[in-house]
C-alpha cells in the first residue's frame, strides 16, 4: 500500500519509527533556531524550509538513520552548526546529502 503524503511536518514526525521522532524534532528544532525566517513545509514527501520563497534544506528519516537534503549549492549556517547539534555525521562527497546515524545518547 502506498503512504499518503503527509500534511505537515508534524504529521511526517509522527509516522517515523518512534525511537527516531526524539532526533527529527531535534533536527527540525535545530533548524528553526539557524535560520528561524524560513518557512517550513512539505516537499517531495519530506520536510522541507523555504528561505526568500526558494527551497533551501530538506530532511528525512529512514530506519538507521535521517538525512539532511541541501536544495542549494551554499546555506550560510554558523560555524560549529552542525557539530553542535548533531553527533554523528557522514558528509557525502557525491552530493549534497548529509547522513546522520542515530544514536542512543
């Protein structure tokens, strides 16, 4: 049976695997507080942010892990951002997807 979309990012949360809701709602937190003038949304199926009305950073979660999805070639984030916020990453060489395992801390 094919999923329906979700209708907001709350609802995307809420029908992911329940030991990764925590992470995505830091993840989704986290954003909110980098750049709190983007516009939150759904695309592609996934949450996506909006920055000046063009599509800007996108995530998902998958069983193992989630992933942040860049939209453009530059987000200007804080030094440290990422670092900061998420322990565990894997910056993909082949493109502009950033894959961040899950944690039990």
């Amino acid at each position: 049976m094919k999923q329906s979309v979700p209708k907001s990012v709350d609802e995307y949360i809420a029908s992911q695997p329940e030991a990764l809701r925590p992470k995505l709602e830091q993840v989704r937190a986290a954003i909110r507080k980098a750049v709190p003038e983007a516009v939150e949304g759904i695309g592609y199926r996934m949450p996506g942010y909006k920055l000046h009305g063009k599509p800007m950073l996108y995530f998902a979660g998958f069983k193992e892990h989630y992933s942040l999805l860049a939209a453009v070639s530059r987000i200007d984030i804080p030094t440290g951002f990422l670092r900061r916020t998420f322990i565990h990453s894997l910056i993909r060489p082949d493109g502009g997807v950033i894959e961040l395992l899950r944690s039990s801390s």
